[in-house]
C-alpha cells in the first residue's frame, strides 16, 4: 500500500474545488448538483463540484469513488446541515490539525447518507462534506497545509524519504512482515535507473499508464496482480460479474493515486528484495518521493509494497 504524507481530517473530508463545472449560486443547488451526479453514477461530475488546488490525491479518489460507494445495494441521500460544536470538536482532535488550514471557513456541511435499498440489506454509509461560496458560488471546500508543513515536505528529498523507509527495516523475504532492521547495511547500492529492478518497475509502470489512457481494466488488472483482480476484476468476492462500466469507473478513480511517470534515482538490492528511490508524479499531478519496494519472484522481478510522500502542487 502507498503511504500518503496525509489523514484526512475526519470530519472534514474535503477537496478544494477547481474552477469547473457549474457555480451554485444557493447551498440548495450545490445539493441537488451532488445528488444528480450521485444518482447518475458520475464520478467526475462529483468531482467538479471541489477545488483540488493543494490537496492530495486520496481525496479526489474519494469523491471519484462516491458514486460507486452510493451503488448497488445502497441508496444514497444528500441534505444540508449546519457546522455544529460536534463536527468542530471532531476536527479540532485530530492528531495532524495543526498540519493544516482552511481554504475558507465552512459555511454548512453537506451530508450524504447511505441506507440499504432493501430491507434487512447491509448497505450503508455516512459522510459529511464542508461547503463554502468561493468565487460567487457554493463548492465544496478542504483543508490545505500550511505553509510550514507544505515547505517541510517540498524540503524532503526522493532519497531522504526512502531512508526514512529503510530505518523502519526491510522484510528478507518476499510475503513476510519480519523485518530486517539492518537490511540496507546488508544490502548492495544501486545506480541511477535501478538497474534489473528499476527496469522492471519502469516497465510495470508503463503498462499501467497504458491501461489507464485506455480505460481498459482487464490490462490494468494484468497489470497490477492480485491486487487489480480483486479491486478491478470481472468478478466480485461472490463470483458475480461485475459491469465493464463499474470496472472502468473504479479504475479512473484508483488512478490518480497511482504513479504516472517516475525516475529511479538509485537504491538496493540484498536479493530477493530491492529498494528503488523513487522521485515522480501521480494522477493528479502530485509529487511522490520515496522507497519502491521489489520482489524477485521466479526469476522475474514485481513490483511490491511503496512509501511514498506525496507532495500537494505538484
């Protein structure tokens, strides 16, 4: 899993809105644009009604994904609230607050329910969005770093990041959680491109851009392993199809997230494990600095597990 240098504040799951998509000159309209766009399965049409200047990747995947959280066996309600002393107390607790500061003061929040379309059904889910009138219309508004941490993290180089990594040990083995915590003293410098390594990751890297420009899920499940199958696979954990649409959809929403152009600055290797420095940009333009871990498995090396501090701007 990709570790972003971010969470989200809890209670204030937000994007910052970039300018597009229809102004909604009341809170009422900026209601029923997100409930259209929900209802229609429309993930980027979520997504236009949020300013993304400065904020991570993981929350345009979240608004991309929404409408797929508000499908099948769920039925989603958006309606308008108040900032109550609840949702401020919330904020105020989280251990990163002090990381962040607001685009604009909210004004109300926006909060989508989601209950069984059956009865006795499981499907469920709550979320609540701050809003705000930026610009002559109301949009949904984010926190942002600070100036501070935001030059902390600009600050932080590809291979200081992956040192952080290395200091936190390294597994020997390919599958286990032991880690080795003096695995780089062990291990064998890399040069610039990675080597046998780095040429499998930027291959790797390659067919999951291609995948993406396409919108073809079965090259990006082939692509992505296990992992792909069971997020954009045919089938759900039932056995059951799932749509070409359904599957194109999750895929646009997984790619921001991922990686779409990297340099291997270096690394090492203590086979059957190698550890690139990696310095690139994701779907949504971000920077990512950081460790890429690789596995050689039957005489191929795979991609693994990556740390990346993803840096807001780009």
């Amino acid at each position: 899993m990709v570790r972003i240098a971010i969470r989200i504040l809890p209670a204030l799951f937000a994007i910052t809105l970039a300018a597009c998509g229809d102004k909604s000159d009341k809170p009422d309209t900026l209601k029923a644009s997100l409930q259209k766009a929900i209802d229609a399965g429309d993930g980027p049409a979520v997504l236009a009604l949020a300013d993304l200047k400065g904020a991570p990747a993981m929350m345009s995947y979240m608004l991309l994904a929404l409408p797929e959280d508000c499908s099948g066996d769920t039925v989603c309600t958006v309606s308008l609230a108040p900032v109550d002393a609840e949702w401020e107390k919330q904020a105020a607790a989280n251990p990163d607050a002090a990381d962040f500061e607001s685009t604009a003061k909210p004004e109300g929040l926006l909060t989508i329910t989601g209950k069984p379309k059956a009865e006795g059904g499981s499907g469920s889910m709550n979320m609540s969005l701050p809003y705000a009138k930026l610009d002559g219309g109301y949009r949904i508004v984010s926190q942002r770093y600070t100036a501070a941490k935001l030059a902390t993290l600009q600050a932080t180089t590809a291979q200081a990041a992956a040192e952080a990594t290395l200091a936190q040990g390294i597994p020997d083995q390919p599958g286990t959680s032991d880690r080795n915590m003096d695995w780089k003293a062990q291990a064998t410098a890399l040069p610039a491109g990675g080597g046998e390594p780095g040429a499998a990751y930027l291959a790797n890297l390659e067919s999951r851009v291609a995948a993406v420009k396409a919108n073809d899920p079965d090259a990006a499940v082939a692509a992505t392993g296990a992992w792909g199958e069971a997020v954009l696979g045919a089938t759900d954990y039932s056995g059951a199809a799932v749509p070409v649409e359904t599957r194109r959809n999750k895929l646009r929403a997984q790619a921001v997230r991922w990686p779409m152009e990297a340099n291997v600055l270096g690394g090492w290797i203590k086979e059957p494990i190698a550890v690139l420095v990696i310095e690139g940009r994701n779907g949504v333009g971000n920077t990512l600095r950081g460790a890429q871990l690789m596995e050689l498995v039957d005489g191929a090396w795979t991609t693994s597990s990556a740390d990346f501090t993803e840096i807001p701007g780009g």
